[in-house]
C-alpha cells in the first residue's frame, strides 16, 4: 500500500464520513476493505 493511498483515503473518510482518522486506523480500514474483494472474488470460484 502506498502513502498515496492512504493520504487519499484520509481525505475521502475525512469528506463523505465526516470523520479524522489516522494512518493506522487508514491501513486497518484498506486491509478490511482488500479482504472483503478478495472474498468475494473468491465466492464465484
């Protein structure tokens, strides 16, 4: 995951959640949200 990423994901969570977050709770957030598409990937396999 790049910084990119995760500055990009603050900004967004911070615009339509009207929430701060930091970097960690970012990199817990993306790592939910990569397992939830990997599971459903794999749900049609």
């Amino acid at each position: 995951m790049t910084t990119e990423v995760l500055e990009w994901w603050i900004k967004w969570s911070r615009i339509h959640r009207k929430t701060s977050i930091g970097t960690e709770d970012a990199e817990k957030e993306i790592a939910v949200l990569k397992d939830f598409i990997n599971a459903l990937k794999n749900y049609h396999k």
